[in-house]
C-alpha cells in the first residue's frame, strides 16, 4: 500500500448566495502552511459537484478565472501537505465519488492506523488501495444505496462506516446539499466551527477549518473547537450535532506538536491562541535552562514566539540575527537531504552587524533532522557568534508520528539515538536545552486536557503498526499519553 501521509489542512463553506469558491480559495489560502503539495476544492450548486484540484500551492492551483467558474451554494477544500515518495496528483484531494444522487466529496487531515485491516474486511486488497483517503471514500461509496436512497444518504452512510476508522482523522464532506464535518474520537487533528453573515434572505452561513484564522479571513466568527468524536451537519436548517462513535472510545488527545510547530500563532486551540502559549514555552524554557549571554533570537518563524518568551523571563536583550526570505516554504518538506540543506541557506541569512561578537541565546522550536539547525549554526558562528546556546521550546522528538503530522522514519530523527551531548557535537553548539514535557504541557495553559505526544514520549494512544525498523520499544495497546493536570 502507497504510504499517503496526510498532514493537512481542511476547509468547508455552506453559505448559500454566497460566492462559495472565493471564500474557500481564501480559507485555503490560510491554510496553507499545512499542505504546499497539492490543492483543491469541491463546489455543489444545490444539485451538481464540481471538483478542481491540482499539485502546487493554493494560488498556482487556483486563479481568477478558474474560480469565478465555480459557482455553488457550498464547497469544501484541501490543501495537502507534501511527503518524499507520495506526491502524486492521485492523492490530490478532494476525493470524489459519485455514489447516492449527487455524488459526495471528501478532504481528510489525518492518518488512519487500520486501513489494511479495514481493506481486508472489505475485500480489497490492501496493495491496490492508494491510500487512507481513498480507502474512506470506496467505504462510504459502498455504503450508499447506489442513486436511490434519500437525500440523506451520505449521512447514513457515514453512521455506518465512521465508528469502523481507527487513527487520526479531521475530515469535511459534501453532497449536494449539506457539509458534514467529523472529528475522530481522541481529536488528534483540530476542527472548528464559525458563523457566517447570510447573503439577504438565505440560510445562516456556516464554517469549519482546521484552524481559526481561516475564518477570521472570510469574515466568519468562531463560534467553538469541534468536540473529539463529534460529527456535524450542515444544511438549509441550521447545524446539527451528532456523536456516531461509541462513547468509550471518546479520549481528547490534541496533537502537542500543534502547539509546537505546526499550528499558525494566530490559531486557537483548546480555547488559547497559539502564540502566547509559545511564548510562555519561552518563558519557562529561561527559568528551565538560564544562560549567561548578550543577545536572544529566535529561528524565524517558528522558533520566534518563544525568543520572545525566553528574553522577557530572562531580561536578556531580544534581538532579530536571522533574516529569512518570505517567499520560500519550508525547508523540511524538500524531498533529498541535499536539497533540504541548500534550501537552509535560501531560506535563512544572518544580520552580521547584529551577530558579530555577541553571546547569543538562540530558540527554536524543535530540533526534527538537524539538518536545517546545523546549517544555521554554522551560518551564525560564520557571521562572528561568539558563542551560541540553543534552547529548544519542546522535548527531543523521538518517534515517529502516525497520526497526521509528515515525520521522517526513527532513524533520521535526530533525537531518537543520540544523547543530548552528542547532539550539542552534531550541531556544534555550546549548549543545548530542550524544555521538558511538563512545561511545556504548562504553557499551553489547558488544565484537563489531553494531548498526543508520541512523537516525544513513544507513548501511542491508538495501536500503530510500527515498521520493524523504526525500533525496538513496544508499543501497547490503549496505553495512554500525556494528560495535563
Ligand atoms: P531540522 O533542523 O532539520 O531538524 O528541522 C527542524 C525545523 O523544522 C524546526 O525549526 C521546525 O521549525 C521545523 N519542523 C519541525 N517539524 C516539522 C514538520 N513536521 N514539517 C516541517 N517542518 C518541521
């Protein structure tokens, strides 16, 4: 089976009268830094769908034209995050299938854990399946009734086949009259819901987006995350709720890793804006991990809340060493480890003036491969650094993530092997703090809630079948992660 790693962004509109497709273009454009493979966008006029999607950015995908031929009342969209050896545009989503009166479309954020099992109780062999998404769609095409079924149909079909999925799953629907939108039963990947002013005498708009600014920007309210195990639908009545999971398997555990990295500052999450919880990872990395030093600067962009965070606790000046170039996506995604390391000098330049002969405190968020931290420090050390101690505002990250965020195997993870001294070699650094487990579960500031953090701990909430490879420690079933107090 082709590994289709889905770390994604999703988007859905249902705002009849309203010009559907722009505002899904804008949604998605929002979105993006969760997918720069591919885009896409399925639009229904009340009776047709229509699906456009293609691999590149949203405004490659998309221009003026393409879109104002897409007229229609709702529409969900996709932008798909890109992976070595699955960037094909068979894996561009929306999925379509034309099963029920109109067809549904699909766009999935997360990974599936059973999708080999789930193909062999179908009868379809696992080999010929291109990927979770695809599997989920054959599922819910199956369980139509082929054209003559009420209009609800894709809702029957999705009481049906959800409560069957295991894994990490965000996904947004539709048919040709309502938007459906599903968060898995541990809420590995976000979702949330807002409120969207009506065209003159339609039906009350609605949004769901994987994150919030994608609402700010078509001008919609947020009005909540939605809850783990929680399907909603969406039609000319209004927003219906429903839970199709047994309740047994409900257990929040939000991604940590969005908090970390992959989330936008501007996203709230467990009721908190993304930025001040990294900032406050900062703060406590300062109390955690002081260090005598001139100058604080935090790898753009993500590494820069935190800087921010790590100055303030620490009074140490808060200064910009790194100029990075706007108009480059992240390094990371590059498929060869060359291509990743010349992409570091593309993407980051230092300001010498600023550099030269100062001690300098330099926070990122985490540390994946080293190839883009190695660079960088060579580059600082270059420009006249005179010492540079490395604060990382999350725990090494170890284990590979199965559940929706693009990781590289175990044995490229840098942490997953080397002590924290052999990393300080790797990189050469004078120092290297990584803030710990509990405070950075602190920072984010969601007392009760639950996280996922296997990428950090091992510790995977939901089975995965782990490639013999990746390593030795076993991983048990139902076995829980991280809990804030
Ligand atoms: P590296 O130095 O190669 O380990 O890359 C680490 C950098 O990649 C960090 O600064 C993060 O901001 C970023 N990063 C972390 N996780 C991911 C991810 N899953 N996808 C893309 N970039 C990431």
């Amino acid at each position: 089976m082709m590994e289709a790693k889905e770390a994604c962004g999703v988007f859905g509109v249902y705002a009849p009268g309203r010009d559907v497709a722009h505002l899904t273009f804008d949604g998605l454009y929002a979105l993006q830094h969760r997918g720069q493979e591919s885009a896409g966008m399925a639009v229904s006029d009340g009776e047709n769908l229509t699906v456009m999607k293609d691999m590149g950015l949203v405004t490659t995908v998309f221009d003026e034209r393409k879109l104002s031929g897409l007229g229609g009342d709702l529409a969900i969209g996709h932008t798909r995050y890109s992976t070595a050896g699955s960037s094909s545009w068979s894996n561009a989503q929306p999925v379509y299938r034309g099963a029920g009166r109109s067809g549904f479309g699909m766009a999935h954020n997360g990974n599936l854990t059973n999708t080999a099992e789930l193909a062999e109780r179908a009868g379809m062999l696992p080999g010929l399946v291109a990927s979770d998404s695809d599997l989920v769609a054959d599922l819910l095409a199956a369980a139509h009734a082929g054209g003559d079924g009420p209009a609800s149909e894709l809702e029957a079909a999705l009481r049906l086949v959800l409560p069957d999925l295991q894994g990490a799953f965000s996904f947004v629907f539709l048919d040709a009259e309502r938007v459906v939108g599903v968060r898995d039963p541990n809420g590995f990947r976000p979702l949330c819901l807002g409120r969207l002013e009506p065209a003159a005498g339609a039906p009350e708009g609605w949004v769901l987006a994987s994150e919030s600014p994608a609402l700010d920007v078509v001008g919609a309210t947020f009005v909540r995350e939605l809850e783990p195990g929680e399907m909603v639908v969406i039609d000319g009545t209004g927003v219906r709720s429903e839970r199709p999971f047994p309740a047994d398997r409900i257990d929040p555990r939000l991604c940590i890793f969005e908090f970390v990295y992959f989330a936008r500052p501007d996203t709230r999450l467990y009721g908190n804006e993304v930025h001040g919880a990294r900032r406050r990872m900062g703060e406590l990395l300062a109390t955690q991990a002081p260090v005598d030093a001139d100058m604080v600067m935090g790898v753009p962009d993500s590494g820069v809340p935190a800087a921010e965070g790590y100055a303030r606790a620490s009074g140490i000046p808060y200064g910009q060493g790194l100029v990075k170039n706007r108009y480059i996506g992240r390094t990371f995604i590059a498929p060869t480890q060359t291509e990743r390391a010349n992409g570091v000098r593309r993407k980051l330049n230092p300001l010498r003036e600023n550099i030269a002969g100062k001690r300098l405190v330099v926070v990122d968020d985490s540390i994946v491969r080293g190839t883009t931290t190695r660079a960088m420090v060579r580059m600082l050390r270059e420009a006249g650094a005179l010492e540079v101690h490395l604060r990382i505002s999350s725990p090494p990250f170890r284990w590979p993530c199965f559940y929706g965020i693009d990781t590289p195997d175990r044995d490229e993870l840098l942490a997953a092997t080397r002590t924290v001294d052999e990393i300080v070699t790797f990189l050469g650094v004078d120092s290297l703090e990584y803030l710990t487990l509990d405070h950075l579960v602190t920072a984010i500031d969601a007392p009760g809630a639950g996280f996922c953090s296997a990428c950090l701990t091992g510790t995977y909430p939901v089975p995965v079948a782990m490639p013999a490879r990746v390593g030795t420690v076993a991983v048990l079933a139902g076995a829980t992660s991280t809990t804030a107090g």
